[in-house]
C-alpha cells in the first residue's frame, strides 16, 4: 500500500520520545523531503495516531501506522529509519541494512549506541527536531552518502542464531 514512486522514511519516536517532538519531526520532513512517504509507527499510542491524521497530508506523503508486526516488510522498502537508538530496532535496521538517523540519544546504552553506529557510519546523530529535518534531507538528495551508510549498516549485521548454531555444531563435531 505504500507509493512505489517515493522513498520511504520510517519515523519511530519510541517511549520516551513523545507525541510533540514526532508530529514536528513528520511534518517538517514532509515539508521538506517531496520525495519521500513518511510512516510513522506510532504503535498504541491512539493519541499521536489521531494527531498525525490531523495533520491532512495525503496518504502518500504521511502514512501514521498504529502497531504493527510487519516491522521487516517495512525496513524492507524504506531507505532510512529516523529512531531512538536501541538495542531491538537497531538491531532490525542492520538486518536490511537500513540507515538510520538517530533522534536525541539519552545517555548510557542508547548513546553508546548512536556513537557507535555514527563512528562506523551507519548512522547520524541529531540533537534537535530540525536536525531532524535535515540529516534525513541531505541523505535522501544525497544518494550515494545514503547507499554509504546502508551498506555500513549491513556490514555490522552479525545474524546471532547462524552464528550460535554453527560454534554449537562446531562444538560437537569436536567432541
């Protein structure tokens, strides 16, 4: 259901990052991307649902999807993930070597996170709605910077089950 002719930009602002700063953050970049399709997973958070189709974009422009469990599918066909720098969506986004703008990281884990995937250039950091805005700009006019971090991105995918399951069989062929 999403437009073939547009990049897709996946917005998620996790717990932490409320309504206010998500709405503005989609809305500046519909403003300022044409070229793009914002989803923005806003999971049970009816409230944010509700504001977002408010706004009166076209479906093509901004897509506000409540909960869903097609997360893959989705990071299948977007060119890049504007989220909160965790380990489960992180995680996700390097398994299809998705690049990823990183919304205000808190510190601790997060931001080690975000400073880990911006030195390896899989990432970028933004501090503010308008940096936002502008990393996710320069990145989606900027084609060959954002096939950079997508394939940086992909190059950090460790996928843990092969990894486990081949040193176990490593492990009893040795026994």
């Amino acid at each position: 259901e999403l437009p073939t002719d547009k990049k897709i930009v996946l917005l998620c602002g996790g717990a932490e990052f409320t309504a206010g700063p998500v709405v503005k953050a989609a809305r500046g970049i519909v403003e300022a991307c044409p070229q793009a399709c914002v989803v923005v997973l806003a999971g049970r958070n009816k409230e944010l649902l509700a504001e977002l189709s408010g706004l009166g974009y076209p479906a093509d422009r901004l897509r506000p999807t409540g909960f869903t469990d097609r997360m893959p599918e989705l990071a299948e066909v977007a060119s890049l993930m504007v989220t909160k720098p965790g380990g489960i969506t992180t995680a996700e986004c390097l398994s299809k070597g998705l690049p990823m703008v990183f919304l205000h990281p808190v510190p601790g884990q997060e931001g080690g996170n975000a400073l880990y995937f911006e030195r390896q250039r899989a990432g970028v950091i933004t501090h503010t709605v308008q940096d936002i805005v502008d990393a996710v700009r320069e990145l989606l006019e900027n084609p060959a910077r954002l096939e950079e971090l997508s394939q940086n991105a992909g190059r950090l995918y460790r996928p843990a089950t092969d990894i486990i399951c081949r040193t176990i069989a490593g492990m009893l062929k040795g026994s």
